[in-house]
C-alpha cells in the first residue's frame, strides 16, 4: 500500500496531524525525544465515485481505496549528514511514497520550539535542506562509484548523465522534484528512493488564535513561499481539529465560530494529500467485491495488473478498459459498454486514468 510519512522538526505537531488524519490516538506530548517508532494508521479515501458503484453493484465485499499515514520522529538540523537519528529517520522517509510536511505555525509558550522561536519559515528550509543534503549524499556515492569504472556500460553512461543533472540541481539548494525529468527518467531514478523527489504538502499547523495565514510571523514571504513551492499546502488547526473528534457537531460549531474551517481539516488533508501525491485510483467491479485501487499518476496497465495481484502482472494479457463518466452512463456494465462502443482493449503500456473501471485479462 502506498504510504505518506509525516515529517517536520520535534514538537511540529506531526503526532497532532497524524491524529486529525487517521483519528488513531497517538501519544502528543508537549516535550521532544523519547519513542522513535513510526505510528502507522490505514485510512480510507473519500470517493463519491466509489460509492456510486457500490450502490449500483451492491457487492458482498466493498473496499474503498486506502492510503496509510506514518508518523516519523522529528527531524533534526544535521539529520542529512547523519547526525542524530538522522539514518534511521531518513530511511523511513526513503520508504514513503510521499511526505506531509508539518510546520509550525502556533505559538504555544508551554511547548519548546527545537530552534528556539516560531519561524514557519526557516523551519521550512531547514527540513528542506535535510533532504537535499540527503539526496546529495547518495548522488555523489554513485557518481563516485561509476567514475571509478573504466568502462561504462551505454545504460550506465546514461544513468550517469542523469546523475549529473541531479547533482547541479541539489547543488543549488533544489530539490529533485523540481527537475523537469520525463517519466522515464523518473523512473530510472525510483530505485534511489531520492527524498527530495517525493511529492509533499506542506501542512501549516495553526493555532485558534490565528484567524488564517494573514495572523502568522512573516505572512507575506509564507505566502511567497508557497506561491513559489511546487507543493500544495494546506492550512489547519492541528490541534483543535484533534480536539474536535471528541464532541458532539453542535458543539463544534460553536468552537470553530469565527474560523476559516469551511470542511474538516481531515477530508480536506486526505483528498489533498491523494491528489498532490500524484495518486489515482481505478475501480473492479463484480458481484463478489467493488474495490478501488491506488496507482500513482502515470502508472501503466502492467501496473494495475500488478496491484491487483502479481500473477495478474506476469500473466497479462490484455486490459479491458472504460472510463468512469461512459461506465455509469452505459448501465455499469462491460456487456453495454462494449455495445456502446465504449470499452477499449488496452496493452501494456497503457497510461491509466484516474477512474477507469478495468478488468484484466491474464494466462498463467
Ligand atoms: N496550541 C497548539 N498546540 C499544538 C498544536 N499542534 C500541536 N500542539 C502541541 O504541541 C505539542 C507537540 O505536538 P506533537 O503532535 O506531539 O508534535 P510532534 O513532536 O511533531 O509529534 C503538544 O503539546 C501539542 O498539544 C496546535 O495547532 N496548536
Ligand atoms: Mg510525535
């Protein structure tokens, strides 16, 4: 399953955003250090369009499309050269498919801030140039391994080539993600788990005492940031959202009057986080289960086969293919949508779209 680390300095709120969002009750305490395990929460995504299709095949088994959180230690300056926790933590992060990054908005005199004072915005470099430092480490390992070869092989010279590009961009204080790479390329790189690759939101965790960005030190150069920042970012209450789960809706009305929270920090930070990570999802439907499936942005029909099951992958033949909008039109059957001339047969190298409906077929 696809998984979303959360990261961001100690006592960012990284626990608090992981409760809002997974409503797990993981320990939030107002000092740094201590456990270093992850917490781990499953949750589902919201999708009217799956919904819609367990209405109309109503299924024995109906799974909604999962995403799993994963709340990291903090992050400390130094991390990306190894200090501290620094390799356990950067490992987890390697393994996430994307990050939330939590920054520190509140301003809350009982809980320390590592750097000694609220400043969304340095802390947003710094965690950053952790990264970046990171990836430069593991660049600059390979590049020295293959310029120690006399001969490169031609996939080799290309890797390297490819490499290169990446080391000037972290030179410039850049992450990888904001290379303009072809998909490709993109994936000739997965295998490095490069951090400063992975898609990331920026989650600005506030405090009810500011009204909305306007209200936080240095709102113009945040707002410049994010303008700038190929991340989404998304505003939230950390902790009165986690306070929130425990009351009644009328109660928390009255709590959040005068606040700019139009829908739940929740829904909004799962849709969101679905989305800017670059995830689809594409459906099976059949009488014994409607399932929604979790694929990222530009993966291939291979890939769908695979998510479903390796054998599907190996054995692949053909997809069978119709988009959600000519599915619910044609009666939410294949039969009507071949009739219609709506069902594609699809190879391999099929991009799949966000909301296909897909069978495979496969021999094994
Ligand atoms: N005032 C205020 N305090 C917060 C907010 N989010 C987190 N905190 C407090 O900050 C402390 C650290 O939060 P935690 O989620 O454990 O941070 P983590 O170390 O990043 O996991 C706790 O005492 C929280 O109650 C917030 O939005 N507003
Ligand atoms: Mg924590």
């Amino acid at each position: 399953m696809l998984h979303c680390g959360i990261v961001g300095l100690p006592l960012s709120g990284k626990s608090t955003v992981f409760n809002v969002i997974t409503r797990a009750g993981a320990e939030v305490k107002p000092y740094a250090g201590g456990k270093t395990d992850p917490n781990r929460a499953v949750v589902e995504v919201p999708d009217a369009r799956f919904d819609r299709l367990v209405r109309v095949h109503n299924p024995k088994k109906a799974t909604p499309a999962q995403v799993e959180f994963v709340d990291l230690a903090g992050l400390s300056k130094g991390a990306g050269k190894g200090a501290g926790l620094g390799n356990s933590f950067l490992s987890f992060v390697a393994d996430a498919d994307a990050l939330l990054h939590v920054i520190r908005c509140f301003d809350n005199m009982s809980v320390e801030h590592p750097e000694g004072s609220v400043d969304p915005l340095r802390d947003w470099e710094i965690l950053d140039m952790e990264l970046i430092f990171r990836d430069l480490g593991v660049v600059e390992n390979r590049l020295g391994r293959l310029s120690s070869k006399k001969k490169l092989l031609p996939e080799e010279d290309v890797e390297k080539g490819l490499l290169e590009r990446c080391h000037s961009c972290l030179m410039d204080e850049r992450p990888l993600r904001s290379l303009d790479l072809t998909p490709d390329e993109a994936r000739s790189l997965r295998g490095f788990s490069f951090v400063s690759a992975k898609p990331q939101i920026m989650v600005l965790n506030m405090d009810e005492t500011q009204r909305d960005l306007s209200s936080l030190p240095a709102a113009a150069s945040i707002g410049k940031r994010i303008a700038e920042t190929d991340a989404g970012a998304v505003e939230l209450y950390g902790r009165l959202e986690m306070d929130l789960m425990d009351l009644s809706p009328e109660e928390a009305e009255e709590f959040t009057e005068g606040l700019s929270i139009e829908e739940p920090g929740r829904d909004r930070l799962i849709a969101k986080a679905y989305g800017t990570l670059g995830l689809i999802s594409f459906f099976t439907c059949g009488p014994d289960e409607v399932r929604a499936w979790t694929l990222r942005d530009g993966d291939s029909a291979v890939d769908a086969a695979g998510a479903i099951h390796t054998d599907l992958a190996k054995g692949f033949i053909r997809a069978q293919v119709v988009s959600y909008e000519d599915y619910s039109a044609n009666g939410d059957s294949f039969a009507k949508c071949r009739d219609a001339g709506v069902l594609r047969l699809e190879g391999k190298e099929y991009r799949v779209k966000d909301g296909d409906i897909i069978e495979i077929r496969f021999n094994i």
